[in-house]
C-alpha cells in the first residue's frame, strides 16, 4: 500500500530542519558558536549529519534537543504527521494515511501541538486596545469582599448559598406533609 510517509525524501525532511532551525547555518546548540565541523552521518539514518563545536567541544546532531529527538518513529513520519494537522485531518485518520496506532498518533500530535503552543511568542498588547463585551460588577465600589459569592460565608453552606439546617428543615417539611 503506497502512504504518505513513503512519498516523502528523507533528505528533504532533514534539509527542512536545517534551515528551520539554523537560518544562518549551523551554530553549537550550547555556546552559539559558528566554528563548526561535521562529524559524519547517522548509522542508522544517512541523512542526519552530525557535527561537533570547535569552541566548546559539544557533539550534537541535526536533532539534538529537539521534539523529534530519541524516538522511534522517523523523521519522515513526523513530518507527515505535521503536514496532515495542518489540513486539519484527525487522528484516526492520520494513523490511517501513516499505517500508525491511534495511540501513537494521539501521542505525536499531542506533544507536536505543545511544541507549537510553547514556540509561541506571548501576546504583547500596545497602543488602544477595545473591547466588544465587558462584565462589570455593579455596586460595592472599592470593597471586593462585599462582592464574593453568598455561598462562600463559612462552613456548612453550598456554592447556592443555603446552609445545611436550610435543607435539613425543607425536607422535614416536605416528608411530614
């Protein structure tokens, strides 16, 4: 069966992150420097270069401290998996386009959305910022505490408001007539 994780290049999917994560070209993931010499490919993957920093002597690779880094899925497969979130396919779907787990694709596209959220850069808000909609509380100006909901007055009450002898008597009454 032909799938999407077999049309994709395995040397396209490393040269993708290459210049995604050195837009300058490579510098040591440690101390930054540029004075960098490769070390040789991957055994098991030949188009993971390695490399090592001539500053501080750090060996690292392509995917060294990375999401992708020590798994057992390929690169290609992440990638793949990557692209079809981005059509909005879902996940039963994608383990079925990878010839994947559905747990296993839960787990990808799980930790690939956390590495995108936390990738993000916060919001900086600047200049006049409007709001359509706005709850305001009415009354009780400048004393906050007047404002807390009733049923947070002291042990015994519920988030309504009415105290445990409140119920206890209404059921009385109930039961009796």
């Amino acid at each position: 069966m032909l799938t999407l994780s077999k049309l994709i290049d395995e040397d396209k999917c490393y040269e993708t992150i290459r210049t995604m994560r050195w837009p300058e070209g490579v510098c040591c993931i440690d101390c930054g420097s540029k004075s960098i010499t490769k070390r040789g490919k991957h055994d098991t993957y030949s188009a993971r270069q390695r490399y090592i920093c001539g500053e501080c002597g750090r060996h690292f690779d392509d995917l060294t401290d990375t999401l992708f880094a020590g798994r057992h899925q390929p690169l290609q497969t992440w990638m793949a998996c990557l692209y079809l979130m981005g059509l909005n396919v879902s996940n039963q779907q994608i383990a079925e386009e990878l010839s994947l787990h559905k747990d296993d694709v839960h787990q990808m596209t799980s930790e690939l959305r956390q590495a995108v959220a936390d990738k993000r850069p916060e919001v900086q808000l600047s200049g006049t910022v409007e709001f359509d909609e706005v709850y305001v509380t009415a009354g009780h100006k400048g004393q906050p505490e007047k404002v807390k909901k009733k049923g947070a007055r002291g042990a015994g009450g519920n988030s309504k408001g009415f105290g445990g002898t409140v119920r206890s008597k209404r059921r009385n009454r109930r039961s009796s007539g």
